[in-house]
C-alpha cells in the first residue's frame, strides 16, 4: 500500500466549499487504496490577519505568544478538514504538530524540525483512518509550541513524508505547478513536467514563491518526491526529483525575478585577513540575511565589497554597516533597493558552455546594463535595475525557453 502525503495551502482552504473539495480529493486519493496523511495551512490568509490583531494590540508582543497565537490558524483547518472528511463518511482523526510528533529547535517563528516521531501518525494510519496534521507547527524540547517560518507547511509536508517513507508528498496551491518563469510577468510562461531538486531549490530561493526552500532541501536529502499541482483542476502538476528521474538536458529550465532586493556596496575595504569576516558575522549577528556577496581585483591594498540583502532588511543593515565602515577604517558605503535580481537556471548549464554569455548578449540586445553578477553550477544571477526586470525577464525567456 503506498504512502501519500497531502499539503494544502491557505488558498486551497480559504472557506468551507474549499474544504469540502479537499476533503473529496482526500478520500478519493485514500479510495485509491493509499494511505493518506494530510497537511493543512491555515484558512486563507489567516496568518496575516492573526499578525495585525498583534499589531494592534502592542508592538512587543514576544515570540513565544506570537508563536502561541500563529499556531491557531492551523488548527482551525485541521479540525474543520477532518469533520469534513467524517461527513463523507470516512474516518479521520486531526493532530497538531505536537500530537504528530514533530519537535523542533526553539527558533521561535523560524523553527528548525529536529527530529519526527510519527508513531502516532503511523497507529492511526494502521487502524485506516486519514490523518490530518497541522502545517507550520512543532514543539521545542522544553514543551513551547514553535512556528516554522512563513509558508512552513511545505516542510512540515515534506519532512513528514520523509519520516513516514511516504512514496509521494503532493503539495496542492492555487497554480498548476512549477512554471518557466511567473506566468504573470512573462505571458508565455509554459508548467514544467519535471524538474530536479536543485533546479527547484534555486528557483524556490530565487523568488518563484511555490514552494518554501527549506521544504524543497529536505526533500532533497531524504529523497522525497513531490508534485506541485493545483487544488483546483485535475492537471498533472510539476514533479520534483532526483536529476536521473527527470528530463535533465535544458541548459535553462527557468527564468526567476526577484524584487525584494537591495544592494550594499562598501568601499575602500582594507586588503586584510578578517575584514570580510568582520563585515558578516556582524550582519549575521543582527540576523541580516545576506545573498550575493562580490569582491573583485585589489588596487592600493583597497578593495570594494557589495553585497545584497531583503529590501526588508535594509533598512536595520544600514546603520549596522555605518558602524564596521568606521571600525574597519573603509571609506564609505552606498546602497540602493530599486534592484532587481533576474537569474536563469538549469541543471543542463554545468555541460553546455556559453550559457551565461548568452544571457549577457540579451540583456545588452535589450539596453540593460548588468550591476552585479553572480553564479553557481546551476544558475547566473544578474543584479539590474528594477524597472527593467519585466523587460529582461520576458527577453531572457523568449531567449531560452522559446
Ligand atoms: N499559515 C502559515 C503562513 O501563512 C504557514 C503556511 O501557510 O504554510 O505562512
Ligand atoms: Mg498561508
């Protein structure tokens, strides 16, 4: 008998027609002859009406409380899901993370899961009920309920498909799949059939916001299969695998955008050992994220440095860079968040050489001038500016996928 683990997002959930059509897709999976284990968000945007109620009632409102609060959504659908299920005259129990057994670090509202003990999960499976679990939620090793971060219900699908060797985790959104590129930029965007894990980790990091990358890295690891697909139609969603289970030659699988970016540039940074070091385990230390980092050729012993961060984070990075600028001696620093990052990925690119040049001839065809550059075996990222991301983005995708 196989495994399957069900996710459905806040959309799919938003009210209880919604509901009902997901309990439908659940019993008819579970009437398949599968075992059914289902993962659900909170109702709608819940999450974000429960963080304004925060909002207006103190602006310190604490993590732990904030924690306590957030893990409610969740557990309005699972209760609402499994009597929706028992109305069709099946037979299914809800659990919250706790109840599952998923425990996790004490990263208050960005929890790690540590470790998943699905007996109970598994005791009700035997005895053929459907279970349906809480997303976003664990508990920590003191007893405290933790969240996962935004949009962690993908993880908590996927790390629970992986502790229960389920044979498929099928994550349900409001698209039908993972596309070339944002169907909403670029008009000609077309759903991919497959990709492999690490084409959909840079994508999923690179501002396609299907999936959490956390979930897409533990899918990874413990080899979990996934397939993104719509909670509204019946078309095959987007399957993601191992590279050998994939169709793996395309030099250029898709084209992201991001615009929650800005860039950091210090200069003049004193050519010695430790001052790299200095710069960002700071950051690191204000949890300030940080993504592409560039330094180039020394000249006078002096080097320039630029890095970019979330435009959210901007505004807390600046005066913490103010500072090392002055402890490190460099001569200043700029920044600007009206960037935009457009980047080509694909699994191919390691064996097809002049894929990157080709990517700079369209975005100078296109009169775009290039501000930052970066790349992996799998991706090159270009830094430009943000009124031009729509334009580079379609040309780049006319370019590569057709
Ligand atoms: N409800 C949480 C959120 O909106 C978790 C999730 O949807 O995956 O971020
Ligand atoms: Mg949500």
């Amino acid at each position: 008998m196989r495994t399957i683990v069900q996710k459905f997002g806040g959309s799919s959930v938003a009210d209880p027609s919604l509901i009902k059509n997901v309990a439908q897709r659940v019993v008819h999976t579970k009437d398949e002859g599968n075992r059914v284990v289902v993962v659900v968000s909170a109702l709608g945007d819940t999450t974000d009406e429960l963080l304004d109620l925060v909002h207006k009632i103190t602006d310190h409102p604490g993590e732990r409380e904030i924690d306590m609060l957030l893990s409610t959504g969740e557990q309005v659908s699972i209760a609402l899901l499994a009597m929706a299920i028992n109305k069709l005259g099946y037979s299914a129990i809800s659990f919250t993370g706790f109840q599952a057994g998923i425990y996790t670090d004490d990263a208050h509202s960005k929890a790690r899961i540590l470790k998943i003990d699905p007996q109970r999960v598994r005791q009700e499976l035997d005895q053929d009920k459907i279970v349906v679990v809480a997303g976003f939620q664990g508990i920590t090793e003191s007893g405290e309920i933790a969240t996962l971060g935004r949009g962690g219900s993908d993880t908590t699908a996927v790390a629970l498909a992986a502790a229960l060797k389920a044979d498929l985790c099928e994550i349900y959104t409001d698209v039908d799949g993972v596309y070339t590129a944002d169907p909403r930029v670029v008009p000609s965007a077309v759903k991919l059939d497959s990709i492999s894990y690490d084409e959909m980790l840079e994508l999923a990091s690179l501002g396609a916001l299907v999936l959490q990358p956390r979930a897409v890295e533990f899918a990874k690891n413990y080899a979990v299969p996934l397939s993104i697909r719509s909670s509204f139609n019946d078309y095959e969603g987007t399957l993601v695998g191992e590279v050998e289970s994939v169709e793996n030659c395309r030099p250029v699988s898709g084209i992201a955008h991001d615009l929650n970016v800005a860039k950091i540039g210090i200069f003049d940074v004193p050519d010695c050992p430790g001052m790299a070091r200095k710069i960002f385990l700071t950051l690191a230390n204000e949890k300030i994220n940080v993504d592409m980092i560039i330094q180039g050729w020394v000249r006078d012993d002096r080097n320039d440095i630029v890095f970019t961060v979330t435009r959210g984070d901007l505004e807390r990075a600046l005066p913490v860079v103010e500072a090392i600028v002055k402890e490190i001696g460099a001569s200043g620093f700029v920044y600007n968040d009206q960037v935009a990052k457009v980047s080509i990925v694909g699994a191919g690119m390691v064996t097809n050489p002049g894929v990157a040049a080709d990517m700079f001839k369209v975005l100078a065809r296109e009169g775009i001038n290039i501000e930052m550059i970066s790349t992996s075996e799998i991706k090159v990222s270009c830094i430009i500016q943000e009124d031009q991301s729509i334009k580079a983005v379609n040309a780049l995708h006319a370019e590569f996928i057709k």
